[in-house]
C-alpha cells in the first residue's frame, strides 16, 4: 500500500492561531451575519486546516470561523491536515467538493417531512389534495418534480394560491405532463394572483399545446428581461380574451 503523503487528525485549535489563506474566496458578511442569527453548534461541523510551517491555515470554514469569532468563540474542533504545500493546499480547497453530491430539493422536502417542518407538510397535503404526488418524474401529470417551484409559489403568492394553480391545472389541463412543469405552474400562479380563478378551467381547456409553444417562443426570442412566469402569464390572457369582445366585462386587461 502506499504511505499517505498527507495525514489528518481531529483537535480543538485556538480560533486566534488560525491564519488565512490567500486562495479562499472573499468572505461575505452577509453569509457571516445568517450563520450567527441562526447559529447551532450542532450543526457547525469541523473547519478544516493546514498544519504548515508551525501555523494553522483554514481550507474550508472560513466563514464559520468568522462566524464564532463574531460569537466569541475561543476555540473550535478542526480536521488538521499536515504534509500539503501551499499549493497543495490551493489544490485541495479547489477540489473539495468534487466527489460531494449536493441535497436535491426533493431530498429536503422528504428530510422536512420527517422532521415536521409546517411549511413542507402544508405543501404535501395541498399536492395529496389536489390529486398529485411529489416525485422525480417529469412524464407523468400526477407526478410533480419541480419541488423548488412548489415552495417558490408559497414564498411568493401563499398558499391559497399554489392550492387554486394546482387545483386549475387538474381539472384544466389532465394529463399533459408538460402543465405540470415549474414554467406552468409559475404561470399558472402569477395568473391566479392577479385575476384569481375566474373561468379558467372553461376558456383554456384545449388550448394547452398552443399556449406552450407560443411560450417557448416568446421565451427563446425575448432579451431575458421579463421573468418567464410573466411571459406564460400574458399568454394565458391572451388565450383567455379570445372569443371575447372589446366591451366584454369578462375581458382581462394585462397590467400596463
């Protein structure tokens, strides 16, 4: 086998003998300022160092380390690396999270489910409501994958308003996959917020395909400075108008 060129060990190490290092990225003050409001030592994990020349160089932590400063933290527990080069170390910072695998939205909303957060169990109960589940695919009308989305139309409309989208596009657009994807739904969401549900389901029934193609291609040749859910917005309007006249009270008016 062979010998390990870099040895590690765990240790508390005194936060004031622990140097910078001129590779890290700039430390935000914003992201400092959110781990000290939420601060829980449960969850600080190790910094990891560079044992190097008779100092302590941070690898990875810097704004933790900033963060118990700031909370007045002596000391914290460190993975002490020894035997890297500065540019070994460089190398190792640049390459850390290569083989880590980043939680998928779908992997926090199960992990909320589990740990009763209120906001992922009010969601699941308005999908399960509205006869969806919460899932991976993006072929089956049943199955909603954009998770984020469903969380975004809650940060964004309420509650209310993600149950009516999800309830429009049931009964409105059953078993196209594509009504269910995160440009509808935001769509779908930002029309409810403004008009509310009004004769939604009735007046878009079949128009389904034609909506999403004029979409894409108002999508693909805008300058990116409309929000996409603003470009299905005013389509959905302009399907729903058609058929009704200038006079018409049911008429929508797309804001100015």
């Amino acid at each position: 086998m062979k010998k390990k060129s870099t040895n590690q060990r765990l240790a508390y190490i005194p936060l004031a003998k622990i140097e910078p290092s001129d590779y890290q990225r700039a430390t935000k003050s914003t992201q400092v300022s959110n781990i000290v409001k939420n601060f829980d030592e449960a969850k600080l994990g190790t910094l990891t160092v560079s044992h190097r020349d008779g100092k302590y160089y941070i690898i990875d932590g810097a704004h933790r380390l900033s963060a118990l400063r700031t909370l007045h933290y002596t000391h914290a527990i460190c993975e002490i690396l020894t035997g890297l080069t500065h540019e070994q170390e460089a190398d190792y910072f640049r390459t850390q999270g290569v083989d880590k695998r980043a939680l998928r939205p779908l992997d926090l909303f199960k992990a909320g489910i589990i740990a009763d957060n209120k906001k992922c169990i009010t969601i699941e109960e308005i999908v399960r409501d509205n006869s969806f589940q919460i899932g991976f695919s993006h072929k089956d009308f049943n199955q909603i994958g954009a998770v984020k989305t469903l969380f975004t139309i809650v940060d964004d409309y309420g509650y209310e308003v993600l149950d009516d989208t999800l309830c429009l596009i049931a009964n409105t657009w059953m078993g196209i996959p594509k009504a269910v994807c995160s440009d509808s739904l935001l769509g779908v969401a930002e029309f409810v917020s403004i008009y509310g549900v009004g004769d939604f389901d009735r007046r878009l029934c079949d128009c389904f395909p034609a909506i999403w193609y004029e979409y894409r291609e108002a999508v693909r040749n805008s300058q990116k400075t409309i929000k996409a859910r603003k470009h299905f917005c005013r389509i959905l309007v302009e399907h729903y108008n058609k058929g009704l006249g200038a006079r018409s009270k049911k008429r929508l008016k797309w804001p100015a």
